[in-house]
C-alpha cells in the first residue's frame, strides 16, 4: 500500500537531488529514504530514478511525478492554511442583519473590529425593519440580525445586547438646550420629528405624551434616525432617539439631554433556533458587547443614562 510518507520521501529526493539530503530533511535515516523510494517504484510499476555512481538521475516518469506530486501538496498546504483559518475564526461567511438605526451606529464600529481580528471570513450586511429580521433569521438566511423590537418568529432564540434610555436632541442653538433635562411639557409648540405612526418607537413615545397631556401639532415623520439626526443638525426640529446613533452626530452642532420620562431603546440580538452559533457568530457577538460596554460610560456621562 502507498503511504503519504512515500511520495514525502519522493519529494524530498527530487528537490535536493540525493537520498542522504533527503533524509537531513526530513530528519531520518537514509535507509529508510530508500525504502519509501523503492516501495513507491514497486507500488506505482514506475522506474523512478537512474542509479549511477555518485548521484540519483530522475526518469522522465519521475519528473512526470514530481509535477503531480507538487499540485497534490500544494493542494493539501491549502488544506491545511483552510484548517487553521477555521480553528482561529470559524469558516466561510458570516451573513449579519441590523435594523437601520444600529446599522449606522454600533453595527459599523463592531464590523471594524471583527475584520481587523478575522480578515479571512466574509460578510454580508443587510438592513432591514425587525419583523423581516427575524424572518430572515428564522428561515436560517442569516446567522445574527439586531433587531429594536422582539417578533412573534417562532424559529429564533434572542439575547438583549443592551437597552438605553431615549434622549433629547436639538440644534445647539435650540431653546432647549439651555435645559438640563427635557421633559414632555417642553415639547408642546415644538415642531417634533418622529418615527412613522404605527411604529413601536412612535407607539411608545406617543404613550408619554398622551400620559402628560402634549399634544405636538407640528411633526415630521420618518423611519430612518440618520434622517432625523440630519434634519436636527439642520435646526428643523427636535427628536427623542436612541442615545447611540446621537454620538456621531455631536460633531455638528447637534446637543443631547437626559429626556424624563424617557423611552426605551433596545438592541436584541437574534439566532436561528437549533442552529449551533458557530465562531464567527461568537466573535460579533463577543465585539458587540465590548464596544457596548465601552459606549455605556460615554453615554452615561453625555445623556444621563443606560440601563444595561
């Protein structure tokens, strides 16, 4: 039977050109590089090597081999680097989702993060509302999504990354950013940017307003935080947001207060039921909850609070 040792041997002999260097490298006798050698010409029915005073002369069968013999453990190098690549950060591609206010906010921090760690595993980002998230993720289309707002998909296990209390944002022009808190009775008059009635942030925050009895004429509606953070920046109106999307905004004129009583914003992460997490997925998740632990004192210290 030919062993992986023989064609090792074979190798050897033909890129240093006798049996003794052979064995030097390959840290064995030359007895025994001459075994492997006559094993495989038994074994294959080829005449390796021509044995002539002083030196080994290789057949053209040999050098037909050899180029053979080169493809083959170069293919098995691959193998290898493959392996250890999988050991140190898992394999293949991780296929992530966000909901939109994460996707420009934690979610890009903690990419930047992960490919500087695991240069050599892919990525596939999509955005989308929760529900679709977590359909997403319960058919198994995508390993991780980061939704604001628990679904009713069946097929998912879910983890909370954090939950944040909403803060105030305006122009820092604004009347109201002379105040150290912003209340709901502050915001009457006010023309107030939101998120599309029906929403669970819009629901939420229209439930603090009906309990103070504000009522605020003036709204503008949309789903995207990016758009909200902008028309801020712009002094068009004020919003109640998640605190983590206002700290990339603070370079523009853009000013945060604690917000009382204050909305909840949550990330919650979400996994395919049954389906066994793999290293990539451990990693993100592992970079999510660092860069949330860094963020929770900033945000504490600029806004006045995070829950967890």
């Amino acid at each position: 039977m030919i062993r992986l040792s023989h064609f090792e041997a074979f190798q050897a002999v033909m890129r240093t050109g006798s049996m003794t260097a052979a064995a030097g490298i390959m840290h064995t006798s030359q007895p025994n590089i001459s075994r492997s050698i006559s094993r495989l010409e038994k074994e294959t029915g080829l005449k390796l090597f021509e044995r002539v005073p002083g030196k080994l002369v290789p057949t053209a069968d040999a050098r037909a081999l050899f180029e053979e013999v080169q493809r083959s453990f170069i293919g098995l190098q691959r193998l290898t680097e493959a392996a250890g690549r999988i050991r140190r950060s898992g394999s293949g591609i991780l296929r992530l989702g966000a909901v939109q206010t994460l996707s420009l906010s934690i979610v890009p921090r903690a990419v930047k993060r992960f490919t500087d760690r695991f240069p050599e595993v892919k990525l596939s980002i999509q955005t989308a509302h929760s529900s679709l998230l977590s359909r997403w993720v319960g058919e198994h289309t995508c390993d991780l999504g980061i939704i604001s707002f628990p679904g009713v998909e069946e097929g998912i296990e879910w983890e909370l990354l954090y939950a944040a209390d909403g803060v105030c944002i305006m122009h820092e022009s604004h009347p109201l950013a002379e105040k150290d808190v912003v209340t709901p009775q502050d915001l009457a008059g006010e023309r107030f940017i939101t998120f599309p009635r029906g929403d669970p942030p819009r629901v939420l925050m229209d439930r603090i307003l009906l309990d103070a009895n504000v009522d605020v004429a003036q709204t503008i509606e949309t789903s995207y935080s990016a758009i909200t953070c902008s028309l801020v920046m712009q002094g068009v109106g004020v919003a109640v947001v998640n605190p983590h999307i206002v700290r990339d905004y603070l370079h523009g004129g853009v000013v945060a207060r604690p917000f009382v009583p204050a909305p909840l914003h949550n990330a919650i992460m979400i996994f395919p039921k049954g389906k066994p997490r793999g290293r990539p997925v451990d990693s993100f998740v592992e970079i999510l909850k660092e860069i949330v632990a860094e963020e929770k004192s900033d945000i504490g210290a600029l806004f006045g609070g995070h829950k967890s």
